[in-house]
C-alpha cells in the first residue's frame, strides 16, 4: 500500500469511522497533511463506494458508521487500530520474498469493548465493564477511569484507575465482557495523577558475569552497550514488563549463564516497581 495512496486514506477513513466513532475532514487533513478540499472528497468518494457504511450527522459534523458497517479496508483486528492510536501511523503490508514474520496468535478482543474504552478515554469519562481474571474467573463488575494503552509483549494492556481497589492498575483487553457502560460524569483520576505511570525509571543491565568474557562481548556488541552496561528508562509501571521481554529474572538466575543472558544490577533501586 504505497503512502498516502487513496487506498490508504480510505483505510484511515475505516479505521476512524469505525474504531475512533467517527470521521471528518479535518481528521484525514491531520493525518495526511493534505487540504480540505481533498479530505472532504476522500470521504465522499468512500461513500460511493461503500454506501451503507457511513451516515452524516450534521449536528456533530462527523460522518458515522451505521449499523449495516461491513469493512473494506480494515482487517477488523483491535490491533490496527490500537496501533495507530499509540504511533499515529497506520499498519501497512510489507512483502518480502526472502523474510518471514513470525506471528503469534491474537488474543480476542471485543469490538464494543475497545470503541466504548476509546470513547472513555476521549472525553475523559468514567465506564462500568465485567472484568474477568485467572484468581476471579467469574464475570466482576467494577467502574474504571481509563487513561492509556499499553502493548506489552504479545498482548494490550489498559491502564485506568480502579474504584474497587482504589488505585491505578493494567487491565488486560481480552479480559473484559459484555459492553461497557460509558458514565455521565467526567473522572477526576487523570493520567496526570497516575504516579507510576509519570515516574520514569531506569534499568541497568549487563551480561550475566558467569559467561565468559568473550560471550559477554557478544552481548554487549547486540545490545550496543555503553561501558558493558545497558541503560534502559521506562514508565514506572512498565519496569516488569519491560523485564519480561528483556527475559531477565528478578528472582533467582537460571541454572546456566547461556539461558539467563542479562542480569539487573540495579534491582534493589526498581524493587518498589515490581509487582510479583
């Protein structure tokens, strides 16, 4: 998909319309940098296309997607869409006849769950959600303030303030059922007043000091270390995550040097940041 092709405006058009709740011109002219003009006849030139996806709503001035939306363009996959609200690029196809991508298995992720969230998020709102859990498997009902998405690994994660527990927590996307429930009033627990997610944090790792100095300059040559040490700084409630697809332990180091690679040095100073 060659950037900025029609093609590609008229995927941003679906992604929006769909995901975001809606699409207008000034939307495409952010994204693509082009004029009105233009934006507003990528859309009209949608709708002829695809005539019962969208319908104009001259009070919001948005075009939105009507009840009948089937996707052209999109893959339907949370994951584009998320992608996008994260970087503000949008996922292309990339062939290559010499490469392969490995690709894991996508974790189910509701449609009405990820469009009512984003709405949350947007108009800084409150929403009731059924959330599920490996220790409370059973649906639990519960009203969170969410702020941001987080992709740790292979799954997204959202970050929102908790009325049950009275904090700021990650929630796993999948995890939720039903359809949330957007409430009326705004929340006062914005990101800003989430400490761990306002405090950055610094890792400092180093090859594990039981590999050999040859296979620890390989380690050090891979992650272009500085004076044989990594430095790596994070929100502070991304450090156990980050440790995770790092792979490095902060528990007891495995049995061999080869399998446990990297080793925290700084683990006594990021403790209060880990939560298992």
């Amino acid at each position: 998909m060659e950037k900025n092709s029609i093609q590609q405006r008229h995927y941003f058009i679906e992604l929006m319309a769909w995901w975001d709740g809606g699409i207008n011109a000034p939307k495409l002219e952010q994204q693509f940098s082009q004029s009105r003009q233009q934006s507003s006849a990528d859309i009209n030139q949608y709708k002829e296309l695809a005539p019962e996806n969208l319908y104009y709503n001259a009070s919001q001035k948005i075009n939105l997607p009507t009840n009948q939306f089937q996707p052209h363009y999109i893959s339907g996959s949370a994951d584009d869409y998320l992608f996008w609200f994260h970087t503000k690029q949008l996922i292309t196809p990339s062939v290559g006849q010499h490469s392969e991508i490995l690709s894991v298995p996508p974790r189910k992720m509701s449609a009405d769950v990820i469009r009512n969230i984003v709405a949350a998020i947007r108009h800084n709102r409150r929403v009731e959600v059924d959330y599920v859990s490996l220790n409370a498997p059973n649906h639990e009902g519960r009203v969170i303030a969410p702020h941001s998405f987080v992709k740790a690994g292979n799954r997204w994660h959202l970050r929102a303030w908790c009325e049950k527990s009275k904090e700021f927590r990650d929630f796993v996307l999948s995890r939720f059922r039903g359809i949330p429930a957007l409430e009326e009033n705004k929340t006062e627990h914005t990101a800003e007043k989430d400490t761990a997610w306002n405090t950055p944090v610094t890792l400092i790792l180093q090859p594990d000091q039981r590999l050999s100095p040859e296979k620890q300059a390989v380690l050090q040559s891979d992650y272009q270390m500085q004076n044989g040490q990594l430095k790596i700084t994070t929100r502070g409630c991304l450090v156990q995550y980050l440790l995770r697809e790092m792979q490095v332990s902060t528990k007891v180091l495995d049995g061999t040097p080869e399998a446990q690679q990297l080793v925290c040095v700084n683990l006594p100073e990021i403790k209060k940041w880990l939560f298992e």
